[in-house]
C-alpha cells in the first residue's frame, strides 16, 4: 500500500512531470488517499479547476480513489501531535491534511508519496518512508539539509 497525498493525485491529473510514477502508482491498486485528501482533491478539481462535481467524482472513482483511508481518533491526534512538533509558518509549513496523510502512512507502515519539500523534511525526520515525486515545475527534494526538523512557530 501506498498513500497519496493530494498534490499526488492532482499532478497525475493534470499531467504534471509525477504523472507517471504517481500513474505506476495506481495501476498497482493498492495507492489510497486519506478522506481529508479526498476532501482536498476533489475541491481542488471543483473550485480551482472548474471540473464538475460529479465528474471530479467520477474521475476519482475510476481511479479507485474514493474508498479513502477513514481517519480515526489516533491517525487525528497523532496528527496534531506531529504538527505541533514541526510546524514552522516559514521553514516548514506542513498542513493539517499532510500531516495527517504522514501519520496514515506511519500507522500503515506504507510509504507517503509526495513533491511537497516541507512533507518530505517531516517524513525524513520522524522516519516515514517517503516516495519522493517531482514537483510541479519538475525539481525534486534535495534530501536533508541542515534545515530539516526545525519545530516550533
């Protein structure tokens, strides 16, 4: 098993430079987003790019996407937990929605794929296997740096 953030499933989507791991991903049959990331994809396809509704779920259904990870009391505090430890408005702004993804994957033992840089950091320093997936513009994360686990904000 594999769990996709929503920047996963939107890059494949879109045909952005992750398509085709985020793709290799999903033929294998076992990628699930959390319900907040399906929650974040689908408003991303309705509010942002205009898709409608029922065809935002329909594209998801057909990927196999909409029986998401439920998140339970321990996955949400431990979330919230993970948050408050490595949130920074600066040097590591990690969503709510990430940091509940990471914690999914870590309860799960699977790994996280994702292109965002602050997620990846996260998961390096709480020791989340990660699948680092290209950005949007094609760059990837450069791995850790001296900068990685600042806590704090």
């Amino acid at each position: 098993m594999t769990v996709l953030d929503a920047y996963a499933v939107t890059a494949y989507l879109r045909d952005e430079p992750a398509a085709d791991e985020v793709g290799a991903l999903l033929e294998a049959g076992d990628a699930m987003l959390t319900a907040v990331g399906l929650g974040e994809v689908l408003d991303h396809l309705v509010r942002l790019a205009a898709a409608d509704e029922e065809e935002a779920a329909l594209d998801l259904a057909q990927l196999g996407l909409l029986e998401a990870i439920a998140v339970d009391p321990a996955v949400g505090a431990a979330a919230g937990r993970l948050r408050a430890r490595r949130y920074h408005r600066t040097r590591c702004s990690v969503s709510m929605a990430d940091c509940i993804a990471a914690e999914a994957a870590r309860h799960r033992t699977a790994p996280l794929a994702t292109s965002d840089p602050h997620l990846l950091d996260v998961c390096n320093v709480e020791g989340i296997d990660a699948i680092v997936l290209p950005g949007s513009d094609g760059s990837s994360w450069p791995g850790p740096s001296s900068r990685r686990g600042s806590a704090g904000g």
